[in-house]
C-alpha cells in the first residue's frame, strides 16, 4: 500500500506521480549523443533510489544516491545490489564512504523552471529530448 503521508514526513516511499518525472529522466540522458552524455549522475534527495536505479540500469551511467535518511540510503543500496547495480551512497551526513572531504564541496539550491508540457509530451511518447543546463 502506498504511504500517502506528506512528504518528507513518511519512511522511504516511492509516487507514482513522479513515475512521468523518472521516466523523463531517463529518456532525457538516453536521448543525449555520446559525446553530450555526463559520466555519472547524482540522485540528490533520492529516497530509495528509484530514480538513480533507472538511470543505472536503463542510461548506463555511474550513480551516486544521497539522502539524509540513513534508512532510505540503506534500502536504496540493498534495492540496486539486488538488481545487479553499483551504485554509491552518500551518507546521512552528506560524506562518501572513503572519500576525502577536503577535496571538493558543494552547497545551494537547483531550481528548474518549464515553459510548457513538451518534457512530458516527449516522456510520455518515449521521445528522446536535448536539455541545457545555465548557471545563473
């Protein structure tokens, strides 16, 4: 049974109103010729790692899940073994597992704004689709 509490309020759960949202995802970094194509994706804020497990698994490209529950990390990492995925975890205090903390940080927010349903269109129709990324 789906866990309709309020987000962010619930354990790991998984919508199926994000199910356009995912698949749009995936579409959109298949769609990308190779040479456009990142080397890894971050599912940032990931859960269970729905999201990062279909782009393991149907993209190809190197994931790392994060979230700041440690249940949620733990289920994404035995949900992608199961299916026979590497993924990484980012730990409940935003550190990799052996990675050095001294190397590189990040902080701030990513904002994504659509001019219309064309994403969904695409999404839904199975069409691949050309994306650009500005910093502002």
């Amino acid at each position: 049974m789906l866990d309709t509490r309020e987000s962010g309020t619930a354990p790991v759960f998984a919508t199926p109103r994000r199910a356009v949202n995912r698949a749009a995802t995936v579409l959109c970094v298949r769609g990308l010729p190779s040479e456009r194509r990142p080397p890894d994706y971050l599912d940032a804020r990931g859960a269970s790692g729905l999201r990062g497990r279909r782009v393991a698994g149907e993209a190809g490209l190197a994931v790392t899940i994060n979230d700041r529950s440690r249940r949620a990390l733990d289920l994404a990492a035995e949900n992608a073994a199961r299916l026979g995925l590497a993924v990484e975890t980012i730990r409940s205090d935003g550190r990799i597992d052996g990675a050095d903390p001294s190397i590189a940080a990040l902080t701030g927010r990513i904002e994504v704004r659509f001019a219309d349903q064309t994403l969904v269109t695409q999404a839904i129709n199975g069409e691949a689709c050309e994306l650009s990324l500005i910093h502002i």
